[in-house]
C-alpha cells in the first residue's frame, strides 16, 4: 500500500527549510509550486526532500542556530567532500555542503 503524503505539513516542512536557508531555494520553490497545484514530486525531488529531512528530524533549528554540522547517519547519502571529494561524514547547513572528517575543521571563517 502506497503511503499518501501530508500535503500540510510538507509545505511547512519546505517553508521553513527555506527560511532557515538549508538547501537550494529554487528547488525548494519548484516543489512548493508542485504541491500547491497538487502535482506529483518526481524522484529526483522526493530524494532532496528526505535527505534533508533525515538531517533535520529536530525541524525546530532556527538560522541563529549554533550547531552548523550534522553528522550524518548510517541511512544518510554520502556526498562526496566539498574540498577532497572522498565520503563525506558531515553536512553544514551553513552553506549545505558535505565534509570529510578531516575537512570539516575551519572550512567557513563565519562559523564559531
């Protein structure tokens, strides 16, 4: 049986992944779009969405958060590393790029 998405609570899902500025707006408007026209989200989307959901299961994380990295689980996918290219183990959603352990460290001058 196939599950039927909340309609609702997606669209404010999105609403505040947009506000927090955590992903690519453009998609995020796409999908926005789709949904309101009651449009069916294609894979590829469906895909962004819960992967960025996955990271943020606690959807209470506000721009002035100081916790800009997120380890990323076993079920996680693991982009390759914004500097090296090798698997990544973290996401910053300052800038929504994945890291390596090793390059994590100092990567953006405006984190704390």
């Amino acid at each position: 049986m196939k599950k039927s998405i909340d309609y609702e609570k997606t669209l404010e899902i999105i609403e505040r992944l947009k506000l927090a500025k955590i992903g690519k707006y453009e998609k995020w408007e796409s999908m926005i779009k789709k949904i309101k026209n009651k449009q069916i989200l294609n894979p590829d989307e469906l895909k962004y969405y819960s992967n960025l959901t996955r990271i943020y299961k606690n959807l209470e994380i506000t721009s002035r958060s100081k916790i800009y990295h997120t380890k990323l689980s076993l079920e996680d996918e693991k982009l390759p590393c914004s500097q090296c290219g090798k698997d990544s183990l973290y996401y910053c959603n300052m800038n929504d790029q994945y890291f390596c352990n090793i390059h994590v460290v100092g990567h953006d001058k405006n984190e704390i």
